[in-house]
C-alpha cells in the first residue's frame, strides 16, 4: 500500500487525507469486524479522515459540542443565567471523560446521553451542572452530534467530489475529439469520444455538487424539542423557539419550523445523496472494469508496483480501485434501504426505527469517501489507450456505422426500405466475412443511388460522430 501512497501522491495532491497503514501491526490491534473498520481492509474503504469524523471519540466530542451550545443558547436567552453558558463550555469542550464508566452506564440505559450528562455536571461544577441538558432530552443531543458529524463528513465529499470533477474535466477536454465504438448491451452500437463517455460521468457528478449545495441549508437541521417535540420543558412562552434558533446560528445549521425527532427525511435525504454518488461512482467503475480487459484494452487504472497483482498468475494487474468502488455502490444502495426504513417511526419517539441510523449513517459516510478517493486516485492516473480504441472501433468492419449508411440512403429509398437493404448487406458482411463497403457495393440499389466516394465515407466510423464534442463543450461550460 506505501507504494499505492506514493504514486496516487505524485498524481495529486488530495491523497495527504489517506494515511497509510503502519510498517507493523502487532495482534492487540486488530480488532475490527468489518471491512471498514478492519486494520487490514479499512484503507481500501474509506480514510482516515473521514473515519475520524464519526469515531467514537469524535461522536461524544460533537454531544458535549451540543450540550455546549444548548447551554450557551440558553443564556443568550435569558432562559439560565447569563453566565452559565460560557461555564459550561469552558469546563465540558475538550474535558477528559471516563469512557469505560461512559461505555458501562450505556449499555445499562441504551443511550449515552444520561451517563453522559452526568459526568459532565460533575466536570462544571455544582452551580453550572444543575443547568447541563436544561429541557433536553436524549435525542435532541444525539441528533444534534449526528448532524454535526454529517455536516463536517459533507464538507469531505464536497472537496473530494470536486477533485473528481476535475479530474473527469481534464479527460473530457483532453479526450473531446478521440473516437472509440460506442456500445448498447455490450455490443458494438455507433461510435463516440472517448471524452464524450467521461463528459457523462462528469455531468451526474456536476449535478451531484448541485443536489449537494441545495441539500445542505434543506437537510442540515438543528434539533431541540424536548421529551415530545412541544419544547413544554421551557415554559408556554416562546423561549423554547428563541433557543432553539439560536442553537442554529451558533452551529450554522438550518432552523426547521419544528421538531424533527420522527421527521427523518433530512437524515434519509443525506444519506441517499450518498447513495446516489455511489451509483455514478459504481456506473464509472463497471465501465473502467470492462474497458480494462484483455479483450478490450482501452483503459488501465494507474500502474503501481504490485497493485492488483494475484497470488498465482503473474500476469495479472486487476483493476482494483474498481472494485472496491463497484462494491462501496452496492453497500450504500442497501444503506439508504436501511435509512428510509428509519423513516417509519411510530408516534413522537421512535421505538427502534431510530437505531438503523447509528449504523447506516456512519457507514454511509465512510464507504462513500472512499469510494470518491479511490475514483480520484483511478481517474487523475488513468491510463487511456486511444489506438487501442481506434482498433476496436474498426473491428466489425464498418458494421458500427450501418445507421449511417441506412439515414445516407433513407432519402433516396424511405428508412424502413433503406434499413432493409442496410440490413441484408450487415448479414452478407457477418456471413462471408466482408467489410461493410464490400457488401454495398455489391447492391445496385445502394451504387445506383450513392457515389463509392461517398459510400466509403458513411463507412468510415470517424466521420459519424455526431455532436459529441458539442456536448462536452456544452458539460465543460457547466463547470466554468
């Protein structure tokens, strides 16, 4: 893997957030029960940085965050004593907690916010520990950690989504004008560019920046509403709404209208974005996996020593990054099943709907973040063979263009006639092994009415590109 690290370094810049494992790992430390948090596999799905975002340490960190700024918002509002707030903050951010005790007292209450908040009223002392969660409950503080996380693991994708972009940018515009067979299920269809494939992966990621942005101020909520969503705990006035919109300002979060406690369409929303990027991720990767075969040859991932390699045939050299993103598509489509099953959440409180999300959601974030930096690693070194297309492109002979053939002798004939008298020629090709032309020219009907010059140039696949390099001028404009 230290050798993948150099490489994908040298081709960009983004491959700092990936630390590589260390030279040794010694027994104590391997512990984890899936590929994500797997000391062995975990560089393959996902990063460190991203993994760090919704680790353990870094969940509690964000409810002491939310209890901070619950407090802080309070006395802002006159709701506890104005000084209460910087207390608290003060005493609770950055304190040292006794995880075991925390981890003990969870599993004894299912939640960890109780345990929580008392280790945290004890830290501030006795007249700011009576204002700790002042008209909170437990799920306000967990959504609150929880939209944090997502709003610090969305600024990730953001910046490696549009590492992507650009990536996908310099091949579109490098790739614009080179040809290769267009295929529909996976046969020879017309011909396109190379950079006419790439511009349509570009324009699902463009859109998905666009969906990202508007999704941010819509699903990007804070949460404080008390044991029902009434926020009665603060009185019949409006104290409840004054702190609660002042927990957004000081969070940069959206102030919703009201409670969301069994609204999970924000949470659902984000991570089915997630989902979504996995799709492109996962379409992008299939294309890369077919196009690198020995058959086809158009494409390789980056070459680095080793990387793909088997155990048996030295020959091999897998396309990895692939792979692992082919597979990070399929595990956030069954991830954002899990979270619109959270959506169905019985009366004001959850009563098991909820915890689907403690397990997608993180997830969700780390599988897709590695996917998006093993694309980026795949797309900024990726090796396109253009005579290789050009090959494959002429393979059949002049078959690829028989749609141009039929629409040059539909005027002449109709275009249910002309693709009759195209079609019989296409299976005298197949059928005696001939190039398309030769089979033309061997029908009056085609010669008599389209000169050889210009029936040898409906043959030729690189004049029947159509506006393929219009369109990725048109997606490349759409970046700008």
């Amino acid at each position: 893997m230290f050798a993948l690290r150099r490489a994908a370094s040298q081709l960009r810049a983004s491959t700092r957030h990936c630390v590589p494992l260390p030279v040794t790992t010694s027994r104590r430390h391997l512990g984890g029960v899936s590929a994500i948090d797997s000391v062995i596999f975990r560089t393959l799905f996902g990063t460190d940085e991203i993994r760090k975002v919704f680790d353990d340490k870094a969940y509690v960190d964000r409810c002491v965050d939310a209890e901070a700024a619950l407090a802080r918002a309070q006395s802002r509002c006159s709701v506890i004593p104005e000084h209460i707030g910087d207390i608290i903050t003060s005493r609770a951010v950055g304190a040292e907690l006794d995880y075991d005790r925390l981890r003990r007292e969870t599993e004894i209450v299912g939640y960890p916010i109780l345990p929580l908040v008392r280790q945290l009223s004890a830290l501030v002392g006795d007249e700011a520990g009576r204002y700790v969660h002042w008209g909170a409950t437990t799920q306000d503080i967990m959504d609150l950690a929880s939209m944090l996380q997502m709003k610090q693991g969305l600024e990730i994708v953001d910046r490696t989504l549009r590492s992507v972009i650009s990536n996908l940018e310099v091949l579109s515009r490098k790739y614009r004008d080179t040809p290769m067979a267009g295929r529909t299920h996976l046969q020879h269809a017309l011909p396109i560019t190379f950079g006419h494939k790439t511009a349509i992966w570009l324009s699902g990621f463009q859109r998905h920046l666009e969906r990202l942005e508007q999704l941010k101020k819509r699903a990007l909520m804070v949460q404080f509403g008390g044991a029902a969503g009434s926020l009665a705990s603060l009185g019949s006035s409006d104290d409840g709404i004054r702190v609660r919109k002042a927990m957004a300002d000081d969070l940069g979060l959206t102030d919703p209208p009201i409670t969301w406690h069994v609204a999970r369409d924000g949470v659902a929303e984000i991570t089915n974005y997630l989902a979504l990027v996995g799709g492109s991720l996962g379409k992008l990767a299939l294309d890369i996996i077919i196009m690198s075969s020995n058959e086809l040859s158009e494409v390789s991932e980056p070459f680095v020593l080793h990387r793909g390699a088997s155990s048996t045939m030295p020959q091999k050299r897998n396309p990895i990054s692939s792979e692992v993103i082919l597979a990070a598509s399929k595990i956030l489509r069954s991830n954002a099943g899990l979270v619109l099953d959270g959506m169905v959440s019985d009366f004001e409180r959850a009563s098991g709907p909820w915890h689907l999300e403690w397990v997608a959601v993180p997830e969700s974030f780390v599988i897709a973040v590695g996917a998006l930096y093993q694309a980026d690693f795949a797309l900024s070194g990726l090796v396109v063979n253009p005579n290789k297309m050009l090959d494959n492109l002429y393979s059949t002979r002049g078959l690829i263009v028989a749609e141009a053939v039929m629409m040059g002798l539909a005027p002449h004939v109709g275009r249910g006639r002309a693709h009759d008298i195209v079609y019989e020629a296409c299976k005298e090709s197949i059928e005696q092994d001939a190039s398309l032309l030769e089979a033309l020219q061997r029908r009056p009907e085609v010669t008599e009415k389209i000169s050889i010059d210009a029936l040898s140039d409906l043959c030729d696949a690189k004049n029947y590109l159509g506006s393929c390099g219009l369109m990725v001028d048109e997606v490349l404009s759409m970046s700008r």
